[in-house]
C-alpha cells in the first residue's frame, strides 16, 4: 500500500504524520530521518492493526497543490 505522509518543518524539528492512520507519527531533526521514521511507524501501526484483528484503513488521502497570488 502506499500512504500520503504530511512533513512539517519546525524550529528545530521535522514532523510527519499520515492523515489515513489516525497517531501514526514521527519527529526527528533532519528530514530524511523523519521520512525512514514514519516508514517505519506506519509498517508497525498496520501489523498491530493486523494483530487485534482491526481493518487496515485503504488509503483515500492526496495531496494537491493551488498557486496563489500574494501582494
């Protein structure tokens, strides 16, 4: 399967999250790391669904992007 992450860049931070697995979440300071993270996050949120006999939620998340003009 294949699941759209979110990354944030904070401060002093990188945050990802995946809109289609509700907590499913990672922090990390550089980007790249954020990324393995949430991999590695999201693979273990689907096999403790897989373990309590839970659906694994398909993924319906895209992303887009809209151009604007600002003053």
């Amino acid at each position: 399967m294949r699941y759209m992450i979110v990354i944030e860049e904070g401060e002093t931070s990188f945050g990802a999250y995946v809109p289609d697995l509700e907590g499913c979440v990672a922090v990390a300071e550089t980007e790249s790391e954020v990324k393995r993270l949430i991999q590695e996050a999201i693979e273990i949120h689907l096999e403790d669904l897989q373990n309590a006999g839970a659906a694994i939620p398909k993924p319906l998340s895209k992303s887009e992007y809209v151009e604007v003009l600002a003053a």
